[in-house]
C-alpha cells in the first residue's frame, strides 16, 4: 500500500470520527436551523471526499512525490493546530502558510511577505470584519 493511499483511509478515519462527534453537537438557540454541527459536517463530508479520492485513484509516476507531499502537509496542518495556542493566530498561520507555500514551490522570501500579508488580511476580516476573538498567543501574553 502506498503513502497516499494509507494517508487517504487515516483522513476518511478522521472525517468519520468528525461526522459522528459533530451528529451530538446541539444548538442553544431553537430558531437556529442548522445549529453548530453544520460546518464540522461540511468540512468532514469535503474531507472524506478528498480522502475517497486520493484512496481510490488510479496510480501513477508521480504517487510517490504527491504522497510525500501529502504527509508534509499533514504534518504542517498537525503543526499548526499544536502551535496555534502558544503562538498566536499570526504567528502560527504565517509559518502554515509558509511551509505549505515551500512545500509547493514557492521561494522563501515570497512565501514569508505573501504569507504575513494575507494573514494580516485575514486578521483584520475576522476581528474587526466579523468580530471573532482570535488567539494571541500564550507565550506573548505578559503576567497572564
């Protein structure tokens, strides 16, 4: 079995379990048709359809560098959620963006000023566009 196809069944794994824990989420508000469970399930039935796909296509030449590609960003998607607390949004999206930028081809430089300029854009669309509370990060926070 190769790389890809192994990384394809641990990701319709994972978009299952989120299926199943997102069914029991509940919402506080009776008017609100969908509820919180509605974008956990979206997300998880585009992953499990990523992940069918890249378990059950035909194979090539290229299986081999596409299933590294695929582990590394695994790996930075793993990264990230792990430093998105101690980091802060910026910080931490900025190295996701880079190292997904890198992984794909990109050169270093761009990918740094590319990658603080739309998670600038980014930041200031969801604290100041839509409110949200985001992240700074626990080891910038002085006395906390």
């Amino acid at each position: 079995m190769t790389h890809d196809r192994l990384a394809g069944i641990v990701i319709l794994v994972v978009a299952g379990a989120i299926m199943l824990v997102s069914v029991s989420f509940r919402s506080v508000f009776p008017a609100d048709p969908l509820g919180p469970r509605a974008f956990p399930l979206v997300s998880a039935v585009l992953m499990g359809l990523g992940a069918a796909w890249i378990t059950f296509r035909p194979t090539s030449r290229t299986t081999d560098r596409v299933s590294n590609s695929v582990w590394l960003a695994v790996v930075s998607f793993v990264g990230y959620a792990l430093l998105l607390e101690p980091l802060g949004f910026f910080v931490a999206t900025v190295l996701a963006f880079v190292a997904l930028s890198l992984l794909f081809g990109g050169r270093p430089v761009r990918s740094v000023l590319g990658g603080a300029v739309l998670v600038a854009a980014l930041y200031l669309l969801f604290v100041e566009a839509l409110g949200l509370v985001l992240p700074v990060g626990s080891l910038f926070v002085i006395g906390g």
